[in-house]
C-alpha cells in the first residue's frame, strides 16, 4: 500500500474574460435574422409558439458558433400580434455588469411584432 499524498483537483477561476462578444456583431445579428425569419410571414396564433423556438435555436445556434469561450447564452423570443397597440418587456437579472451582458432587437410588420433577447453571462469557473 502507497503512502502517497494525493493533491485535490484544482479549479479555474477567471475574474475577467479573455474575449467579449462584440456588441454591433450581436446587434446586427439579432436584426439580421429578425427580418430574414418573419420577413415574410403573417400573423397565426397557432404558429407563433414554434417560430419562437425555431428563431430562439438559430440565434442561439449562431452565436454559439462565434467560439467566445467561458459564456453561457441564453436567448429569448417573443412574437405578438400587431394590432397598434404599445407593448413592454421588461426583465429583471442579478449578474456581474462587468462581464455578463444583454442585447435585444425588435422587427414589425403589418401582422406581427417581435423581439429577440440575448443574454451573456460569463461563467468564472471551468
């Protein structure tokens, strides 16, 4: 039997990321592919729910594809019926204002609206 000393796994804890997401990239992404997706698309209620995922996916999708290592991505879509009326969305996040960030888009059309949030929060451990 081996009397030898076994050090514990050690951790990686970063404080700052080595690389942000750039801000305009994301932006313009998110209007990108807000007017590509329902460019062209009316309003159907039944249809909505799984244009959400489908759109919430590819944008997620994408930006995973950008390679900014550490960062979890979360992203949320909502469309909704045009009829003139005003609508806000509102969200509330505890998180580090130094390293987790947030962008959103909106597209409208005559028949519907939509917004498409995306949110970056760096993770400090691997």
């Amino acid at each position: 039997m081996s009397n030898e000393h076994k050090e514990p796994e050690s951790h990686s804890f970063l404080t700052i990321p080595d690389v942000v997401f750039p801000s305009r990239v994301v932006k313009n992404l998110l209007e990108t592919e807000l007017q590509n997706y329902l460019g062209d698309k009316s309003y159907h209620s039944e249809e909505t729910l799984s244009w959400s995922k489908e759109l919430a996916d590819e944008l997620k999708f994408k930006f995973k594809r950008m390679n900014v290592p550490r960062y979890k991505i979360a992203v949320q879509v909502h469309i909704g019926e045009n009829r003139g009326q005003g609508m806000c969305l509102q969200t509330r996040s505890f998180w580090d204002a130094n390293t987790d960030s947030t962008y959103s888009a909106s597209f409208q059309n005559k028949t519907l609206w939509a917004t498409a949030t995306v949110y970056f929060v760096f993770v400090y451990s691997k």
